[in-house]
C-alpha cells in the first residue's frame, strides 16, 4: 500500500522506484512519478485476449510478448545508468524483437509494438505524455485500445521518426479490423471489443 503522505512533487529516477515496495505499480515521465490504480476486469479481459491472440503469432518468431505489470526504460541516452533514467513506463502489452533490450527485471529501450488500453485515469496520459515518449524514443507501432467506448487507434511510425496520424476504427463501423505493420498477421477487431452496446 502507498503511504498517502508520498511526495510526489519531487524529481524521481528509477533509483527512487526500486526503493518502493514491489507491490506499488509505478510510472515516471521526465522525473514527474505516476501511482497507479488497479485495473478493472473489463481491462484485464481485454489483456488476456491480445495475450492469446499475440502469443500464438509469435510462436517461435526472435519478438517477445511482455505484460505489465514491467519496468520499460527509456534512457535519455544509451550509456545513461539505469538508476538515473527519469522516465519508465509499464505499457498493458508490449513485443521485443531486439532480445538485448530484455533484462532480468526490466526492458532498457524502445519496444517494437506497444498497446495500452485506456481507462478513465490514464486516458490523458496514455494519449499525450506516453504517446510523446513512445514517439520520441523509437517505438515502431503505438496501439491505443478503448474498452469502454470500443475504439482503437494505431499509429505506425514513419521514416522521418514521428507517428503518422492514426488509423481509427469503431465498433459497428465498416472495416472494423486493423491490421499490425510490425507483427504479420495480428490485427484487432473493433467488433470484439466489449464496450460501445
């Protein structure tokens, strides 16, 4: 349990999260700490779902398939020693395909494939400030997934190292499935998301 009399007004590292107890999920952007919340079971069912369905496309593909709750470093620069890196994040799914970013307790850099699903505390976070690290460090493919009004938006980096604009679908829409540019062959179908009855 968090001690509720926390400053969190400070600077923080990821020095100052392993010295939290594990139990306590956080997220840092530019030294500026993020407790966060339980997830619900709508969101946990969601995360089950990609789970299965990404775990059997990469079967024995060199991608990793790695779920929070994990510590992803994002270095300010590559010799930066981890315990001064000031912005880590815990994505809800994420896939590796460069196995030296793989460590015992975290992963050190960019993943290839990032999906978070929001929830009404992440929703601004997870759309701007994580949108703009995940932008800014390299990450190949940015879903967002929005269980409750069952939405997803898929932004694909491009070759001048911003997102391109996104690609949307909406339940009961035309063409609900959108297609993976980094995983052949995982898609999300708008239709399977539980929200937007």
């Amino acid at each position: 349990m968090a001690d509720p009399a926390l400053d969190l007004s400070g600077y923080w590292t990821y020095r100052d999260l392993k010295e939290r107890p594990e139990e306590e999920r956080w997220e840092l952007i530019d030294g500026e700490a993020y407790l966060m919340s339980s997830p619900t079971v709508k969101h946990q069912d969601l995360v089950v779902s990609l789970t299965v369905a990404l775990h059997g496309l990469l079967g024995d593909r060199r991608c990793r398939l790695l779920i929070a709750p994990l510590d992803i470093l994002f270095p300010a620069d590559p010799g930066q020693d981890e315990d001064e890196v000031d912005t880590v994040l815990q994505p809800d799914l994420i896939v590796v395909c460069d196995g030296s970013k793989v460590r015992e307790r975290h992963v050190r850099g960019a993943p290839d494939l990032v999906i978070e699903i929001l929830s009404r505390t992440t929703t601004k976070r997870d759309l701007r400030d994580k949108f703009a690290v995940y932008e800014k460090h390299g990450v190949r493919e940015y879903w967002i997934v929005d269980p409750e009004k069952a939405w997803l938006t898929r932004f694909v980096r491009t070759a001048e190292g911003r997102f391109d604009s996104g690609e949307t679908r909406i339940k009961g829409m035309k063409g609900d499935a959108l297609l993976s540019t980094v995983i052949e062959g995982f898609s999300i179908d708008a239709r399977e998301l539980p929200g937007g009855d």
